[in-house]
C-alpha cells in the first residue's frame, strides 16, 4: 500500500510542479519503471487521426524524428484506446520492428506488458501508459489500479494543457480582433472628419462669404443683389446640413430606438435608391448592441448591393430559430466568387476587402456568431449571419 501511496504523491507533485508537459511524461515513465520494478514503460499519445504516437520513454531512448507511430485500432494498444480498459499481456510478441527496438527485444524474445489508458473526458482516450518486462511477469491486480490512476492524472494534465492552448489562441484571437475594431473606429473617425472637412466646412465658409456680401449690399441698398446673396447662402445652408446628415449617418441611427430593428431594416429599405429591397423581419426582443450590430450589417450588406451586385432585388430576412437569431440578406444580381471570410485582423483578398466582408466579420465575432456568404458568378449572392443564445 505504501508502494502505490508513494507513487500516487510523486506522480501528482510532478502533474502538477513540472510546466513542460514532455517531463512530465518522461517523468511518470520513469516514476512507473521504478515502482513496478520493470524494464521500462512507454507512453503513446493519441493524435488527431486516432493513431498513437510514442512521445515519451523510460529508459530515456532516441524515439527520433520518425517515431513509433500505431495505426488507429491497431493491436492491444488499439484496444486498450477503444476500450478505455487496462490489458495485461504475459508473452507479448510485437511484430513491429520499430516496436520491439523500443523494448530492448531480440529475435524470438517475448515480453510481459501492461497498459493502461489515460482516460479523458467523455469517451476520449489520449494516451496509453506501457509498462513492460523482458522477464516473463504476470502484473497483478494492484498494479492495474495503481498505474490506472497515475494515468488519469496524465490524462487531466494533457486535457489541461491543451485547454490552456485553445484559451491562449483564444485570447490572441481576441487581441486581433480588438485591434483590428480599434482601427476600424479610427477609420470611420477620419472619414467622418473628412466629409465635414470637404463638405460642411467649404459649404459654411461659402455661406459666410455670401451673407457678407448680402451685408456689404444692403448698406448699399442693393436689395435685388442682397436677395440673390441670401438664395444662395440659404442653398449652401440646406447643403450644409445635409453634409452633416450624411457624415453622421453611420454613428447612429434613432430608428433603432423608437422603432426597433424589425423597423428600422423596413426603413433603411426604403432609402436604398434604384433597388427594390423586400424585408421580411420578426419583432425580436434582442439585446440593444445586437440589434445596431444586425442593422449595420444589413445596412452593409444591402449598401453593398447598391454599389456592386446590378441586382434588381434584394430580401432581408430577420427570423427567430430557437435561441438563435438568423440575419439573411439575398440578391440576384451579378455574384461573384466568394473569398473565406476573414476579419480585418487577418489578410483577406481584394474582394473580401471590397465587399465589406472583413468589416461584417467583425461585428459578427464581437457577438460571438457567425457568418456565411454564398455566391457564384450570375448567381447572386446570399449573406447569412447566426447569433447563438440571445433569445
């Protein structure tokens, strides 16, 4: 008892002390050669396509840069990973000579050989501890139990690991995604500067130039000059105004907050010129940033359109599917050959830039759904956006 005690503390304190997941493995082979007194032990992952690799060794062996790679199903080890059950082997005779170099075996030698799985979460299996005596040895009952929970804990601490890996990439993903959102704030804040700069600021210094004169005329008593002064000051004033209009548009949309988005989508229909747009949207009680995320990007989806597609129609459909909201935007008019949909923090092609399909991938990640485009030359174009549990 004290044997499997022991062991159980010594392979824990190096589970949980060691950071790199390689000394551990080669650490826990060689924590179970000891324990058991056997001639080695073996540890195989499980790879993606199911086949286990030897990654880790006790004694310490050059397992090189084509290790002993077993095929998915293949052997005891096979069964021990489809089983999730521990195999014990007295005279084991592998017929893989990659295998049996790794055992130490002659021709015509036998071993005795336990394994064991590394039992993850639900059915999943991502190793197999092997432990292996050239000295025919029958390992008992004890040994299964103590080597099955040194192997659990093996199996935690590579669940561990890559769970830390996913969250890592996660986390990167994130920091792109901000960044590339940042930028596109930035982006919109100097186009927005730009059209009150080319547009606003030239019509009110126009407009100012023309009330002085009206006033320089009226001293005069020029009322004929004076009118034609104030007319065109009054035009630079409407055009003023609408420059204004136009700049903020995309800031903010007061449709949202009286009307709500089913609404607003009809109204921002309306506005889009030479396009008959037919929408086909469901009152959804929805969380106020994912309706302005939606309406933008059907605002995004229809403007584009306008732009590119020579469409004669477009249909924005706004459904309830479970949980889900389902935002579809379709055309018929030119497609074209959909690039993957990439955020801005990634390179994406020329289309993918043209189309806005960067700018709408981002606003889809924010609200952590997704977003399908489908298109072919001549056959229009189809825009899907998935928000999972918002409803």
């Amino acid at each position: 008892m004290n044997r499997d005690v022991d062991l159980l503390t010594a392979a824990t304190d190096l589970v949980v002390g060691e950071p790199d997941l390689q000394q551990v493995l080669a650490g826990i082979a060689r924590l179970l050669t000891e324990t058991l007194a056997a001639d080695g032990c073996l540890v195989l992952r499980t790879g993606s396509g199911g086949d286990l690799v030897a990654v880790a060794g006790h004694p310490e062996q050059a397992l090189g840069a084509d290790p002993l790679r077993l095929p998915r199903g293949f052997g005891v080890t096979g069964r021990v990973v489809a089983d999730r059950i521990a195999v014990v082997l007295v005279d084991d005779n592998p017929r893989n000579p990659r295998h049996r170099a790794l055992l130490g075996l002659r021709a015509g030698e036998t071993v005795s050989r336990l394994c064991v799985p590394a039992r993850g979460q639900g059915e999943a299996c991502d190793a197999v501890l092997a432990v292996h005596s050239r000295a025919r040895r029958e390992f008992t009952a004890d040994d299964i139990d103590a080597v099955q929970r040194v192997a659990d804990l093996v199996a935690l601490r590579i669940e561990l690991d890559r769970s830390a890996g996913t969250l890592v990439e996660v986390e990167r993903s994130w920091e792109r995604l901000v960044d590339s959102t940042v930028a596109a704030q930035e982006a919109e804040r100097r186009r927005i500067a730009g059209d009150l700069h080319d547009g606003v600021t030239q019509a009110i210094t126009s407009l100012a130039f023309h009330l002085s004169a009206a006033e320089i005329a009226l001293s005069a008593g020029d009322v004929d000059y004076v009118a034609e002064q104030v007319r065109a000051a009054r035009e630079l004033a409407d055009l003023a105004v609408a420059e204004t209009r136009s700049a903020l548009s995309g800031l903010h949309s007061p449709v949202l907050d009286d009307l709500g988005l089913a609404a607003g989508l009809a109204s921002m229909a309306h506005a889009i010129p030479n396009l008959r747009v037919d929408v086909d949207a469901q009152e959804l009680d929805l969380p106020e940033h994912v309706e302005t995320a939606l309406f933008r990007i059907a605002q995004e989806a229809v403007s584009n359109i306008g732009k590119h597609a020579q469409a004669a129609k477009a249909v924005v459909r706004l459904i309830k599917h479970g949980r889900s909201v389902v935002l579809t935007v379709a055309d018929d008019g030119l497609g074209f050959e959909a690039p993957p949909v990439r955020s801005t923090a990634e390179r994406a092609d020329s289309n993918a830039v043209r189309y806005g399909l960067a700018g709408m991938s981002d606003r889809v990640q924010l609200l952590r759904g997704q977003l399908s485009v489908t298109s072919r030359p001549g056959e229009g174009t189809t825009v899907e956006v998935v928000v999972p549990h918002v409803l």
